[in-house]
C-alpha cells in the first residue's frame, strides 16, 4: 500500500512538473506572438535584427535644430525588417509569468509538505494558520480593488480635498493601511508556524527520552522513579514544599532532559489514575492532543485581535500628518524622525503598551508555572525505605492548597472580572479566577501574543526603518537631537517583544497545555482524541462510553 502510495505520489508530481513546463512554453510562445502582432499585425514570430543608422544629407557634421525637426525619427532608425522585433519583451514578460507560476507551484509544494511533516492531531491547526492566511489575502485583494477603482480613488481624493487640504492624503493612507495589514498576515504567518515548530521540538524531546526506556520486544515503556532519577535532579526531588518565588527562574533555564524527565512524571500519573491503560501507553500522543487543541484556538483570528492595531497605526499617523508626513513610505518620512520620542503622547503610550506587554507575559508564565508544579506528581525519598518513590501532587493535600496563592492583591480586582466559584481542586490553584481559569488564561495567552505581534510590526516597520536608513543616507531629520535615542528606545521594545514572542509566551502556553493533559476530566477526552483508548464505562458517570469531539471551545462527550 504504501508502494503504490509513493508511485502515485511520484506521478503527481511529475504531471505537476509537466504542466508546469507546458505553460512556460505556452506563455513563452504566446506572449512573443502577441507582442509580434502588437507591433506587426502580423502573426509570425520575427528574429532580432541590428539596427542600421542612416545618415541625413548634411554636410555640416554638427545639425541645426530646423535640420533635426525636418526629418522624423521612424526615418533615423531603420532595421532590416519594416519593424523592430518585440521578441526581448515578450521573453520578458515570460519571464514574469513564468515566476509567478513558479512562486504558486512553491507554496503549494511547501503547503503539502507542511501538512505531511506534522503529527496528524496538529494538521487542524496548520489548516487553520494557512485558511487565516487566504482570509488575510483575500482581505487584501479586495482593498487592492478597491483602490484600482477610479470612482473610488475619486471619493477618496474628494473627502482628502475636504478635510486635508490635500487630495492625496486619504489614497496614500489606504495604501498605508492596506501595506499593514499585509505585514500582519505575515507576522502571524511566522508566529504561528513558530510556536507549531517549538512544541514539535517538546514533544521531540520527549519522545527521544521516553524512547530511552522502552523494552524492544514488548513495546512496554520501562520508566520508573529510579530511572527519572537521572533527568531529574536529586535536590529537586528533595523538595516536597510549595513552589516558591524563583520558580519561574527555574523555568526558563531548565535542561531539556530535565523538562521531558518531569513530563514523564505525568504518564505515570495518568497511569495511575487510568489503570487500564497499557505499558505501551506513551504520555507525548496526549500532550500533543493537548497542545494542538490549544493552538488551534490560539491561532484564531478574532476581530479583538486586530484591536491593538487600530491606536497604535492612529498615533503614528497623527503624528506623521502633523509633519506634513503622510506614512512611513513617503518620500519626505525622515521629517518626522526624532518626534517619535520626544512627543510624549505618542512615546508615552508606547512605553506603557511594551511594559504592560512584559509584565502580562511574564505573569502568565509564572502563574501557569507555580500551578504546574502543584498539580504534578513528584519524586520523594521513601521515610523508612529510602528508595526514590512518586508522591501524589501537591494539590491532593487540602493544606498545601489553603497554602498556596497564585492571585495577588494587584491582579485579583482583574481575574474577578471574568471569575467563577471554584468547583474543583484544580479551580481552587487559580485564586480569584476560580471556575474560569483555565479558559481566562487561554485567552490571555491569545491576546498577549498578539500584542507582542503588534509591537514588532508596528515599531519594526513604522519607526525603527526609518531611523536606521536616516542614518544610513544621512538625510535632513525632523528632531536631529533625538534621532539615537529614538532609533535605541524602539530598538529595546522590538527587542523585548521578540523575547516575549520567542521564549515567555510559548512556555506559558506549554505550561498550560501540561496543566490541561493532567486534569482529571479534560485527560479522558485527550486520551480518546490522541487515539489511545475509549475510556471505560465506569471512568465516565454518564454510564456511556464517552467520544470526544471538538465542539466551539471544549470538547463533548
């Protein structure tokens, strides 16, 4: 089966290729043949010919100007054909077609390839990061339309007439905002892929340990607390106290066998909590179910996610218009160079907008990694045997979770917005979020990360270009003395923004994935939607077998 998979994968590809060389000739050819009747009204093909220059009948060598008016040009140049040959264009514009076809042959390839390399739970996902691009592009197409429209493009300038002065400021600004959003798509095209790539790598890692420990005749996973011994640290096994302040220190520099060590720790929980599950059941298929039901929200274009950008672009167009700038791309942008950091009211918002970004990050991480840690099991010295054993989780003992707080003073006002009453241990580790906190913190991982995506396209391609080529050109600047400290200030926020996109947000999200893989009712789904069982019927109260099926934001049974 596979054979004849692969033969009739190969003959697609090659009627693929053959389509594709049968337009280029088709393109080459009738494009040269358009052109030749264009300029011949003839139908054949011309050959290149050499231009012979044909002197006028002076005999002064230099012309006079009544001389030079006398004879027209088509009598100047001659050829030896009546016409010049339109071949060298039509090849030219083969060219370009031939490219274009070329670019869509690509993504097309780079699109079947996507979808082939990853796990099969995490193809929705990638379906639906390359169905928001086409919304994106199509989004695109039409205001591209729109501004190809006469009528259109004459309102524009009539309203800019009346409100500016001015009739090319509205036109320039839809092109403006039509180049952003395209920047958008593009930026969420690379976040998105890299967050799929990142927990790929995880669950990789998880695997190659995993895999470690696996008796080749049976299939049977062999992991024990004597094994994770050697991932995970001894002083950390030690420590049987509730997590303390360094621990999302611990987080971010944890060894990647360490990380999937403690992963392990899960399997051995579901295990138990599940004991009909087999030797051979591997812990990385429900994580991965987990992860690619996570980021298949995450990914979801909103209309809140566009919010960010509509006070971002204002204040950068306000203040280029108030410089007589219209945007970035005006010929005349170095004018408002300098004026993005000593204008407070724009400088000051962008300040407030980066730092709330970071401090939203990083509270994420750090909340999503103390409940981490009190829901996972752990490994302890036995008191009178002194082998290494597994200790339930933290959150089984009603003290520890009277003990623990994840919610202070400053942040319960706003996880009250949106909480509701604990219902059961897991909801109690969330503080004041309560009942909603699994679903708060999803969506606050969502938002977050599209701020951070907003601050690099905004500062990246609005204000820290134009710094770098005034510098570069060494062209007249608006406020020349605040040139450095505006190019070094935004440089810090696209900075501290790629951070958060590449390091803080995707380990929250992780995190958060963990959590979901070890709650009790959420497990059972992920373990029939990873493929690894049908839960009995006395895991599920209804007296049914229970099927997940992904309905809205949850899954049913």
């Amino acid at each position: 089966m596979q054979r004849c998979a692969s033969k009739r994968s190969g003959g697609d590809s090659s009627v693929k290729v053959l389509l594709f060389v049968v337009v280029a000739l088709v393109s080459v050819v009738d494009g040269a043949a358009f052109v030749t009747h264009s300029f011949t009204g003839r139908s054949q093909l011309l050959v290149p010919t050499t231009r012979q220059w044909i002197e006028p009948p002076s005999s002064t060598s230099v012309w006079c100007s009544n001389e030079i008016d006398s004879y027209d040009i088509d009598s100047i140049w001659l050829s030896h054909h009546d016409v010049v040959t339109p071949l060298l264009p039509a090849l030219g514009s083969s060219l370009i077609m031939l490219t274009i076809v070329g670019l869509l042959y690509m993504w097309e390839e780079s699109v079947e390839w996507m979808r082939e390399s990853v796990p099969k739970t995490i193809k929705p996902v990638v379906d639906s990061i390359l169905a928001e691009i086409g919304g994106l592009g199509f989004i695109g197409l039409i205001l591209q339309s729109v501004l190809g429209n006469g009528a259109v493009k004459e309102g524009l300038e009539g309203l800019s007439m009346a409100f500016f002065q001015e009739k090319d400021i509205l036109v320039e600004n839809f092109e403006f905002l039509h180049t952003a959003f395209f920047q958008v798509g593009i930026g969420f095209f690379i976040a998105a892929g890299a967050m799929t790539v990142e927990g790929i790598k995880k669950l990789n890692e998880i695997k190659t340990v995993e895999g470690l420990e696996v008796d080749a005749a049976t299939g049977a996973c062999l992991v024990t607390p004597k094994v994770l011994c050697k991932y995970i640290p001894v002083k950390e096994t030690n420590q049987n106290g509730i997590p303390g302040g360094n621990v999302l220190w611990d987080e971010l520099f944890m060894k990647k066998e360490e990380r999937a060590g403690r992963v392990l720790l899960i399997r051995m929980q579901l295990m138990k909590l599940f004991p009909h599950l087999q030797e051979t059941f591997r812990v990385e298929t429900v994580v991965q179910a987990s992860f690619a039901q996570n980021l298949y929200k995450v990914v979801e274009l909103s209309p809140l996610t566009w919010i960010y950008l509509i006070p971002a672009l204002s204040l950068a167009n306000a203040l280029d218009l108030s410089h007589d700038v219209i945007n970035s791309g005006s010929p005349n942008a170095a004018d408002s160079v300098g004026y993005f950091f000593s204008t407070p009211s724009v400088f000051g918002p962008s300040l407030l907008s980066v730092t709330l970004s970071v401090v939203w990050g990083v509270w994420n991480c750090w909340k999503l990694t103390k409940i981490k840690y009190m829901i996972m099991p752990r490994l302890g010295k036995n008191a009178i045997s002194g082998e290494t054993e597994v200790l339930p989780p933290l959150m089984d003992s009603k003290s520890c979770r009277q003990a623990f707080h994840s919610s202070p003073i400053w942040v319960r006002p706003i996880e009250r917005i949106w909480s509701k009453p604990a219902i059961t241990p897991l909801d109690e580790l969330f503080g004041e979020a309560g009942g909603s906190g699994m679903k708060m913190y999803q969506t606050s991982i969502k938002y977050q990360t599209w701020l951070c995506l907003t601050h690099i396209v905004f500062f990246g391609t609005q204000i820290f270009p134009r710094d770098i080529v005034a510098i570069w050109t060494g062209a007249t600047v608006g406020d020349p003395d605040h040139l450095i400290p505006e190019l070094l200030a935004y440089s810090i926020f696209v900075l501290a923004s790629l951070v958060q996109l590449s390091v803080v947000s995707p380990r929250a999200f992780w995190n958060f994935c963990l959590i979901q893989s070890l709650e009790e009712e959420a497990s059972k789904k992920l373990l029939v939607l990873s493929g690894n069982d049908r839960v009995p019927e006395q895991l599920n109260g209804s007296g049914s077998i229970l099927i997940a099926e992904p309905e809205g934001d949850t899954l049913k049974a």
